[in-house]
C-alpha cells in the first residue's frame, strides 16, 4: 500500500504557526479575555469561556421559570447554582393545592421535578374527594404551560404594563355609576373578602356569579320550597334505591368527583367491600345515553318534553302509596316508572331522587318527593349546603338587559367568559362598547377578554394563592408551586390595589387564615406552627362543622309548580328535540385549550377533537342521514350550526344530543375551531337558562365529516372471554356467578388452558407487580387516562391521527354495548341494542406471563423482568411492529411521527414552554419505536430504592401507578402479589374463587392484571328497554 504523509490543518492559525494557536493548543478550555464588557464576553452570546459562567447562566435559565415557590412566592430569581435547602436534582417535591375551575374542586398534592410542577395528585387528607381526582384535575398541569396565555396586561389591543393599568382603571371607577363584577362560582371566602373590600370603596359595585351549565333552578326551587337558597349536600352511598332524571352525577352535574366515590360505595361488593353483598338500585330517565346512565340498573329514554311529566308522576305514584296529596298533570307512561317507585316505596328513608332540570318548578316537586320519602336529614343535608355551584340566573340576564339598555358604567369578568358561554353572549357582544370601563381578568384574549377596554391576565391555579370552602367548614388553601410564568397578577390584588388597600394577598390569605379560620380549629398551636401545618395539609376540615337550621318543607308550594309543569312539559311531542350536555373531557369550555382533553375520547361516544349531533338509528333513518353526514341543526330564533351525525344507541328517538364547550374562536391553537358553540342554543325562560328546545329542526347539510373515534365496534358479540357479567340474585348465590371458564378439547378430554403450554415461565422470587380492575366500580370518567398521559410524556396526535388510528394512549377504556341478538346470530350480535346495557372496562398492557410479543422481537426489545413486568427497551427497538400485530389485547402503540418539535403536531411538545411538563424519569420517545404502559417502572424502581435506603422492604400498598392513584372511585388496585399483606393479594386470595378473571383465558397468556365480574342489580327477567312507551 502507498504511504502518505498528507497533513490536515485544523485552522489557518495552526498553517501559519501563529503564537496564540501554539500557546492554546493543547489547553482544553481557552483562558478568558481580558475584556469584561457586556458586548464582547456575553456568556448568552456564547463568547465568554468560563465553563462556572455558563453553568450559572444554564441553571438562571431554567431557575428564572421553574423556582419552586415553598412557604411563600419567591420573590427574586437566582441561579440554579445556588440550590435551593429543599430541591434536590431528580427527587421530586410535592406542595399541597388546590385545584377550583369555575366551581369544580380538588385538593391536590403538586408533584415538581426542579422547580416544574409535572403531576397532579390526590389529596387523601380530604374526606370529601378522598384523595381522588378527575380528568380535568389531572389535565390542569398542562395549562400551567399554555403558550397562548397572555404574557403580561394588555389595553385594548395593546400591549401595557401594571403601573400603566393601576394609574388609569382606579381613576375609571371613580366616575360613579354602575358597576357589576361578574364571575363563575367562587367557592374561595377569601375572595368574597377581597371582593367585598372592593365593593366598599365603590359602593355601587355588585358581585354577580353565574355558571355556565346551571344549577340555578335547584337553588330557587329550596328557596320556594325551604326559604333557602342553597344547593344541598347529597350523599349517595347512604341510598338503597337512586333515581336520576336527566341529571348525570357522575360526569357533570353538581360535584361528579365527589358523588362518584358515594356512588361506588354503593355499588362495591364481595372482598372488595368487605364481603358485603348489597347494592343500591339505580334507575335513569334521560335524553341521551350519559356516563351516569351507563352505569344504571335500569334507564329509559325519553325526551326533554317529558321530563317534568316523569317526575310529576314519580310523585304521584309515590304519593299514592304514602299518603300524599297528588298534583294534577297530564300523565306519561314510560317504561320502569312503576318499578322505580316501588323501589323508592320500599327504600324509604334510604332513598334519592336527583333531577338535571334547571326548571325550578321541576325542582320544587322533586323536594316534595324526596320530603315524602323521608331523604331530608339522610341522603340529602339542607343543614350543611356547598358552595360548589351558585350562579344566579336571574341575575345574569339583568346584567346583561342593563348592559344592553347602557346602565352600566363598569364591568369586571372574573374567571368568566359569558360572550361565550351564555344564551345571551351575542347580545352582550354587542351591549359592551357601550360600557365605559370593561376589564376582564382572562389568562387569554378570549371571546370576551378580546371585548374589553383592559385585560388583566390572571396566573394559573399553581402560581396563587387562595383558601376554598366547599362546605361550611371544610378548607383548602391554594398556594404557589412556581413562580409566575409570565407578567401575569391575581385579580384579588388588583381588586385590593384599585380599592387603595394593601395588594399583598399571601399577607391577606394568611389573616383570613388567623382571624377567621384559626379561632374555630382549636388546635392548641401557636398560630405561625398551625399555619405551616395548614400548608402541609393543604386542607382543614373542623370537628363540628358549622350548620345552617334545617328549614320546613312547605307543601303548598307544590300545586303552584305542577301547574307550570303541565303547562309547559307535554307527554306525547311529535316534533324533534334538542338536549344540550356537557362532556366529562372539555366541560364548559373554559379548558378546550388542552389538548390532553382534547384527545381524551367521551366515555360513551369514544370521540374526541369535536362534538357532533348525536342521534337514535331510528331518527337517523327517518332523516335519512349516515355517521359522519353533516346536518343543520336550527332552533327557532337562533343561529343554525352545522354538525357531523353520531349514531348513539341509547338515544331516545325524536331527539338529537349536542355537548357544549366546542367552537371556541379566541382559546388557543388547541382550541378554536374545534366543534361547533352550542350555547346559543340553548334559552332564557322565566330567568333560568334552559339546556333544551323543542322546536328543532334537522336538515342534511351536504357532505361528511369523520368523526374522530378510538372505538369504532360497539359489542363483544358474545366473546365471553372479554367481558363477564351477571346480576345481583345469581352472585348472592355463587360467587363465581356470570364467571366464564373456558376448556381446551385434547385427546385426553376438555382441560384448562393452563394446563397445555409451550412456556417454561418466569419465576418471580422478589416481587410480583399485578393490578386488579372492578367493573362495578369503574364509571368510565378517563381519570385514569390523563394521569397515564401526564406521567408517561404521551404524545398529543390530533384528530387526523386519531382517524388513521393512531393515537398513543397506553391506556383505554373500552366501551361495549349489550345486543339484542341471539347468541347464533353473528352479524345481529355486531350491532348494539336500541338501548342498550353498558360496560366500561379498562385495557391496558396485561403484563402476560407467557407474552406473545416477546417471542417476536427479533432483537429482544421487548422482554419480561423478573418481578412479572414486559419491558420494553426503546433504544433496541426498530420498529417491526411484530410485538404489536402479535399482541391479542392490542394495546401497543407504534410512533409513525416524531410527535415533539414537528410543526406538524403543533401541541405542547412542540414548544420550550410546553416541555416544561415532561415527566424526566420517563423517556420521550422517537419516531419508529413501539411503546406501551409499563406498570409506571419508574415509580416502582422509585419505591424500592426509597424503602433500599431506609433499610426496609416496601410497605403494602406503597407503590401506586399512575391510573391507579389518580383513580376517582378506586376501581385500579395495583401492588405486589407478593407481598400477603398488600391489597391485591388479600383481594385475589378471596376473589380468584369468586368474581376475578383475566381476558382470553383460553390463550393462556396469564396476565398479571385481573378484573371482577360486572354485577348489576336487577331482575332475572330483564331485558333492555329499546323504546319509550308514551299515553296521554
């Protein structure tokens, strides 16, 4: 071979042999310059070489928007360098909160990983949520980290600055005249204080609260009924017999994070309730099919026209039998009204009846009925009412008639957005140029924000501070777990600093805490120790709960109210009808920015990235439309929107189901132009907001749009092996009741498949992680869902994507509708009862012993552990999808994109701000690699360090997953099989002879995740319903 002695020069400076080259060359870091000007040694600029400058300048970077807040907000930015006494790198910090949007609560535990606040927990502390959560509770971290929030004050269209708006709006206020401070519910005192404090300074202020999805009609019917008007507390796990109309208490009506686990209560049985073997009888009349009434024993359908009628015959029948006086209305007769009362009848004194409507006068019979049997001081507490939901509708449409007619000189919108989500939005829209201050507290320039003179952006949630009451006598306090973001302010201190009052509210939280909160606690504690003990806690809940007198029902307000409900309720309406609703995943809208709910499919529908017009197979012929055909829905007075058509079984015929919350246009990129705002559909009769009209008119619009959905097949058709099931009667008899035990035909004769294998198996001598799912206590919220996303850094994909099928969820709830057909008819069996029986089941990785994917991989990237989990090794992986085509339960998902920095997948991965969320013990996965749930590794390996460095084994039950902690009503059970003392094993030890059984049996996989059987309670004779039967 040729020699050569070619040489490579690195720089003219070393060809030329320059003396400053020879005198570096072989020094690693160059000297710094002499020069220590801005301009020349930027350590930004990348110029300065002092590798301690650039670390400063690498941890001021992150600290200048991740600095945890501790007791107080901090107050200066330092370098990172400098750590903080209590942040140590890769072990997280948790601060107690707690979470309030618009009426809903939580009190939540913050988890941060160096100053980012990343996941949101329950707090256990809580007797009333019990440390659950829901899926906006989960969701709201990523809010935190919204980039289309504002970053600072803004007037009109222009940007501004604090001392700007402080010196201008004051001298605006103090101009006279009206002025109306409008808000959703505020369940924070503290607030009220500050708010009070203003409306001292300018007397003619008012506060005036109103909510979105109304429940202002139950609060003037006990105001009529009782002389309060208050919304009650209801307690669900102490009712023998439950029966709903229309109001959906497990998704949206009221408090649904606090119902759920009274509910569960109710319906838990066997080892997992204590070997109990009762369960309450729950019976639902509604338009459209609705979490709640997918969990019901018994439901019927009918139309929003009868729902007045169903409950004026309720109390009738019921009166009947118990000696009351009945009220005259025209009567309807739909199917199991008469077992219902029979059942409340017998539940006396242990029964509940709930109405969604927001018609007082419906309200005010609903008290007589529950006044009948007995439910005042059992299921129901006038004496200790929340403060959850106090809008007042009354009060919302004078706000607005007075705005329109010009007698309003100033308004302030706090946590509200009316020109949005309310009947009269469009009319406000044009009455507020006429107002000659408006200021709006608005994170965004939203759909009234973008309306006002100024906007004063508010932090989020995780940047305040603020104490809630939902209940006389039970506190939460909210404090910082980062500093403000952006040049954002609390409106409690504008509101103070515009009142010439001290605007430290950290200062103002903290007296309230002393003079209002202390007294009553009687801890024994010095105040500064019971302060820092409070904030630790996160929530206070005192001995004896101050109590409001319990008032007399007053019977002769109910002949009033039947007669408005025969006047306007109609039992046999021949025209179309329209049911407005809200959804579990986007609620009211205020949060439709998110893409994490965006994505997150509706329990029922399984789709997600729009709403659409849900209608009944039967109306959908008679119109002659398809799914996915566009339709004009129009309401006589109102602006007609265009929607896709959803086929719904459980439907009721005649009636088309629309959630509001869509059509935002000034959310986000998230958000607008997602569905079609439903709420100027809806009405303002007699002062109350009305989610429903009966003169609708549906015509075919031409064209389609797809609907995205994560499940498109509606039943099991038979398969036993998915989903097992059976009634009350039959489990009280055997255990094992509705249990499928599949047999393997061999030579030999029928044998368990676990007896025939080609596996050696895995041995298991430390710990054995398994997870165990009960059917009667998941309600199918996706709680568990978003707290996957937010542990796991799952991928946002969009609606298209998830129409190619391809989203990234590890974790899904499959959804199945009962069938009408007999077992032989294959094709009848594909399709889904009129209205039909439901179950939620959670599918996620079963963790197989005998994995089919790991015999697959062809490089090992895929494997099981020796503590029952399968691993998967991202940076093995290339991505044959092998695993995932051989997998039975399909819950492997393979990254056809790379979902972060791709404009293409413009959601919060692509952004610096947005990442901020990301979890770091858990790898962003890239394109071309399968992933999948891993029973939350990390959290184990977390575990069993912690417990290794104590010098201890894990305590039972010490470990959680991510769906299993933020579960709601406590249906994920996960643990170490192991360990004979943990939950799961003592569950198993019970249950494996009973009401435990793993999917596909017969394939012999034997997963680490076993669910119980689905008990429902009801007769043996009973068959679903498909139509209401209706007579004058």
């Amino acid at each position: 071979m040729e020699s050569t002695n070619k040489r490579y020069w690195r720089g003219l400076e070393e060809l030329r042999n320059d003396e400053s080259f020879v005198k570096n060359a072989y020094k690693e870091f160059p000297e710094a310059t002499d020069n220590k000007s801005t301009e020349s040694g930027s350590i930004v600029d990348g110029i300065s070489s002092d590798r301690r400058d650039f670390l400063k300048v690498l941890g001021f970077g992150m600290a200048a928007v991740t600095l945890a807040a501790c007791d107080t907000p901090v107050h200066r930015a330092i370098p990172y360098i400098n750590k903080p006494e209590s942040t140590f790198p890769g072990i997280a910090d948790y601060y107690a909160s707690t979470y309030t949007e618009g009426g809903d609560y939580a009190p939540i535990l913050v988890r941060t990983r160096e100053g980012r606040p990343v996941k949101i927990e329950g707090n256990n502390l809580s007797s009333i949520t019990k440390g659950g959560t829901w899926a906006r509770v989960q969701a709201s971290v990523l809010s935190l980290y919204d980039i289309d929030k504002l970053k600072g004050p803004k007037r009109g269209e222009a940007d501004s600055d604090w001392a700007t708006v402080d010196k201008e709006i004051p001298g605006l206020l103090q101009r006279g005249g009206a002025i109306r401070i409008v808000s959703s519910t505020l369940v924070s005192p503290a607030t009220k204080s500050a708010i009070a404090a203003f409306i001292a300074k300018y007397p003619t202020a008012t506060h005036i609260q109103y909510d979105a999805n109304s429940v202002s009609g139950l609060i003037q019917a006990n105001q009529t009924s009782f002389g309060q008007a208050v919304v009650p507390s209801y307690d669900f796990s102490k009712a023998k017999t439950i029966v709903s109309i229309a109001a959906d208490f497990l998704g949206s009506w009221i408090a649904p994070l606090e119902f759920s686990r009274q509910y569960v209560a109710t319906r838990k049985i066997g080892a997992n309730a204590g070997n109990k073997k009762d369960m309450s009888r729950h019976y639902q009349f509604e338009t459209g099919l609705s979490i709640t009434g997918s969990n019901a024993d018994y439901r019927t359908p009918i139309k929003p026209s009868q729902e007045g009628l169903v409950v004026a015959a309720l109390y009738n029948k019921v009166a009947a039998k118990l000696g009351g006086t009945p009220v005259s209305t025209a009567a309807v007769d739909v199917a199991y009204l008469d077992k219902a009362v029979t059942d409340l009848v017998a539940a006396r004194g242990s029964a509940l009846v709930v109405s969604g409507s927001n018609d007082p006068n419906v309200q005010v019979i609903v008290n007589a009925l529950n006044n009948l049997l007995g439910s005042y001081g059992t299921t129901i507490d006038l004496t200790h009412p929340v403060n959850y939901r106090q809008g007042n509708d009354a009060a919302m449409n004078t706000f607005i008639s007075d705005a329109k007619a010009g007698r309003i000189q100033a308004a302030i919108f706090y946590g509200a957005n009316p020109v949005y989500d309310h009947p009269r939005g469009a009319e406000l829209k044009e009455a507020l140029p006429k107002i000659g201050l408006s200021v709006s507290f608005a994170d965004r320039s939203d759909e009234t924000a973008s309306l006002c003179k100024y906007t004063c952006p508010a932090p989020h949630y995780l940047e305040s501070w603020d104490v809630a009451e939902p209940k006389p006598g039970f506190y939460s306090l909210t404090q910082p777990t980062i500093n403000t973001i952006f040049k954002t302010r609390q409106p409690q201190v504008s509101l103070l600093k515009w009142a010439g009052l001290n605007s430290d509210y950290e200062a103002f939280i903290k007296n309230y805490w002393r003079t209002t909160v202390y007294p009553q606690a009687g801890s024994g504690l010095p105040f500064d120790q019971f302060w820092i003990q409070s904030l630790h806690d996160g929530v206070l809940e005192l001995k004896t709960a101050p109590a409001t007198a319990a008032g007399t029902f007053r019977p002769e307000t109910v002949a009033a109210a039947a007669a408005a409900v025969a006047q306007r309720y109609k039992p046999t309406a021949t025209g179309l009808e329209l049911a407005l609703y809200e959804n579990v995943s986007i609620g009211t809208g205020a949060m439709a920015n998110n893409p994490w709910l965006q994505e997150l499919p509706d329990p029922v529908t399984k789709a997600c990235w729009d709403n659409y017009a849900c209608l009944s197979q039967k109306t959908a012929r008679e119109l002659g439309v398809e799914q996915n055909d566009l339709v004009t829905i129009e309401v006589t007075g109102k602006t007609a929107i265009e929607l896709p058509v959803l086929i719904q079984p459980g439907q009721a015929d005649g009636t088309v189901s629309v959630a509001i919350g869509y059509g935002r246009e000034k959310a986000g990129k998230s958000a607008d132009g997602v569905g079609k705002n439903a709420y100027p559909l809806a009405s303002v009769s007699a002062n109350s907001v009305l989610f429903a009209a009966t003169d609708v008119k549906i015509t075919k619009a031409g064209g389609s749009r797809a609907i995205a959905q994560t499940q498109t097949h509606d039943t099991v058709m038979g398969r036993r092996a998915v989903i097992q099931e059976s009634i009350l009667a039959a489990y009280k008899k055997d255990p094992k009741a509705g249990r499928y035990f599949p047999k393997v035909v061999t030579s030999e004769g029928p044998v368990s498949p676990t007896d025939i294998t080609l596996w050696k198996g895995y041995e298991k001598p430390n710990h054995s992680w398994g997870m165990i799912i009960d059917l009667n206590s998941c309600t199918g919220c996706g709680t568990c869902v978003i707290s996957c996303n937010a542990e796991n850094n799952i991928p946002v994909v969009g609606r298209q994507e998830v129409i190619n099928r391809r989203e990234m969820h590890w974790m899904r709830i499959d959804r199945y509708y009962s069938s009408d057909a007999e077992a032989e008819d294959r094709k009848g069996l594909e399709v889904a009862s009129a209205n039909p029986e439901v179950v939620f089941q959670p599918m996620l990785c079963q963790h197989c012993s005998n994995a089919p994917c790991e015999t697959v991989c062809p490089v090992l990237a895929t494997t099981h552990s020796t503590e029952g989990l399968n691993q998967m090794t991202y940076n093995r992986c290339v991505g044959t999808r092998y695993c995932a085509n051989n997998c039975p339960y399909k819950v492997r998902r393979f990254n056809w994109f790379k979902y972060f920095d791709n404009d293409n997948f413009d959601y919060h991965f692509n952004n610096d701000l947005g990442k901020m969320v990301i979890n770091p013990d858990v790898t962003v996965r890239s394109r071309g690699v399968i992933e999948k749930c891993s029973f939350c590794v990390q959290r184990i390996q977390e575990g069993k360090l912690t417990a290794k460095k104590e010098r201890r084994r894990p305590e039972p039950d010490e470990i959680q997953s991510a769906c299993a902690q933020a579960c709601p009503t406590g249906a994920i059970i996960f643990g170490d099989m192991n360990n004979p003392e943990s939950t799961i094993s003592q569950l198993l030890k019970v249950e494996n002879e009973g009401r435990a059984f793993q999917v596909l049996e017969e394939i012999n996989t034997r997963p680490q995740i076993s669910y119980l059987t689905k008990i429902r309670n009801k007769d043996e004779e009973h068959k679903p319903v498909a139509a209401v039967k209706e007579g004058a």
